[in-house]
C-alpha cells in the first residue's frame, strides 16, 4: 500500500511500475497500490495489473501541509487540487482511506503529533518497514494507533527492489477496492513484518541518501 516506481517522477528510481507488479505477482500478492509523489498512475498500470491477476488500489503519497500522507482512491481531479487538511473532508467519503506515511519518523515531512487535530480524517498509521530490535520510531505509532483505535498498517516504501515484501499487511477483505478499504477502517489486519539487521538498514539509509545526491 506504499510503492514508489521509476514512473514516480519525483524520486530518481531504477524499477519500473510493471517490474514491481511482476515481482508481487512472482510472490504472490493479491493487492497493492502505487503511490507516487504528488501524482497518480497511469491506465496502462491498472490494466497490467489486472492482465496479472493483482487488484490495484488508485493511491498518492500527497504533501499536505508539508506532510506526507497516503491518499486512496480519490478522485484524480480531486486529489490533485489538495492542499491542506480540509481540502480532503470536503471530499472524502465512505469509500476513501487516509493513512499517516511513516509518522513518527524524526522529519518535518512526518505527520507526528499533528494526527491528534485530524483524528477523524486519518484512518490509519503506517507501520514502517525502516526499523531495528533497537530503532523503532514505529514504537510510538502503535501507541497512538492503539489509544486512538485507529489501523495500523504495515508498508514496504518501496523504492529499491529488495525493499518489496519485506514489510506488508494481510487484510480480511474480498478482492475488490470497496472490500479493502472498509476491512482497513475496521481493523482487519495483520501486520507481517521483522526487523531489519543495522547493517541492512544502514544500506537501505545509504542508497536514499546517495540518489539524491545523483
């Protein structure tokens, strides 16, 4: 429910949209999502996701008042025009999530504390795949997730190829967008996540850093 590709114009990523649709069919995942900065996939993903058998949920990884959030199946022309907190309530409805990306990770673009102001905006909070036995910025979003019952919902982040699968969610829902979204809002969920070695995580934190530099 986090994947960034090379179509994300944003980042400077080597995989490609299909390559990671591929990869989920090889493993055997039913549903994903997309999430690019700031903008939504193409119809051609859609559709060869389907042509795989994997149900793809529209999804943006939007800055809203400079904090990444996750957006689910919103309207395109609608999701583009968001700006701040409020722009989103007027438009969401019954079938729209909003989960909190990473949100308690020591960066001004993480929601954090803020998430108290918009609790009836924001469905869930994002279990992170970046985390060790002894470095876990997740530690707090399980508390607020559990005082707020609100869903937590574990994400890989994607942007490299090794990062795939190493953190998702199984979800008690029918295969279809309505079914995922509303098993997610109820909390029919189970995070299947580990905790990366130092030495991994310290690679992963290294390989950002060093793309953004190119």
């Amino acid at each position: 429910m986090h994947i960034h590709a090379a179509e994300d114009v944003q980042d400077d990523i080597k995989i490609t949209a299909k390559e990671i649709i591929d990869l989920a069919a090889e493993k055997e995942f039913d549903v994903i999502s997309f999430t690019f900065h700031n903008r939504t996939h193409y119809q051609e993903v859609l559709d060869y996701a389907e042509s795989k058998g994997i149900l793809l949920i529209p999804g943006i990884e939007k800055n809203i008042e400079e904090k990444h959030i996750l957006l689910y199946n919103f309207e395109r022309d609608d999701v583009w025009r968001f700006r701040h907190f409020e722009d989103i309530k007027k438009k969401k409805g019954k079938n729209q999530l909003v989960i909190a990306a990473h949100p308690f990770f020591p960066s001004k673009r993480c929601i954090g504390r803020k998430m108290k102001k918009y609790l009836d905006l924001i469905d869930g909070l994002e279990f992170c795949f970046m985390y060790t036995k002894r470095i876990n910025f997740n530690k707090k979003a399980k508390r607020f997730a559990k005082k707020y019952k609100k869903t937590l919902i574990a994400n890989s982040d994607t942007h490299f190829k090794e990062q795939f699968g190493l953190n998702y969610s199984l979800i008690d829902a029918e295969k279809n967008i309505e079914s995922v979204i509303q098993a997610i809002k109820q909390g029919k969920v189970k995070i299947k996540s580990k905790p990366l070695s130092f030495l991994n995580m310290l690679k992963i934190y290294l390989k950002f850093k060093i793309k953004r530099l190119e």
